[in-house]
C-alpha cells in the first residue's frame, strides 16, 4: 500500500515539474529563418545555433532558481519570436532580475 501511495505522489509531482522545466522552442525552425533572412547563409545557420545552445545551457543551469513570476514574463517575451528563442529568454531573465535587485525608481516632478 505505501509503495501505491508514494508512485501515486510521484506522478502527480512530474506535471509540475515538467511546466518548471526550461521551455522547449523549435531552435530548427528558428536557425532556418535567421539563415534564410541573409540568403541561407551557413554561417548565420551555424552561429544562431551555436549562440542558442549556449543560452539554453546557461539557463538550464540556472533555471529553478528563477523566480515564477519572471519565468512567467520572460516566456510569454520569448515567445514573441514565434518559435521562441533562449537568447531572449536568457536576457529576459537577466534584465529582469537586475530590475528586480534595483527597485521601483520613484517619479519626481
């Protein structure tokens, strides 16, 4: 009974992990049309990949200990592009936690 109850724990934990995750983008589709806008240049092809794995690595690396609410934000922005981009959601992430570690400025007149 209690091996039932743990598996039944466990798999009601994994969808909530799961939408903590990292978002998946189609990196594909985005590459092809960055290399496409400059002639299907291999280069842009190359460099676009190789710039998004590194964001995504990076945040991977730092993902759970974003705050939900900038994960929230910064995906919707991401998302902007169409198939998604880690590079706007790595500096997403960033601009917004550096906004959140200054504060609200005040208006003066």
């Amino acid at each position: 009974m209690n091996d039932k109850i743990l598996i039944a724990l466990l798999l009601t934990a994994l969808p909530a992990a799961a939408q903590d995750a990292v978002p998946r983008y189609d990196v594909d589709a985005l590459c092809a049309a960055a290399a496409g806008t400059l002639g299907n240049s291999s280069f842009a092809r190359s460099a676009c990949y190789e710039q998004e794995q590194t964001s995504y690595d990076g945040l991977k690396a730092r993902w759970a200990a974003v705050p939900a609410e900038v994960k929230t934000t910064c995906r919707k922005i991401a998302a902007w592009t169409g198939s998604g981009s880690y590079i706007v959601l790595g500096g997403c992430v960033d601009v917004e936690l550096e906004a959140r570690s200054r504060g609200t400025p005040g208006f003066r007149y």
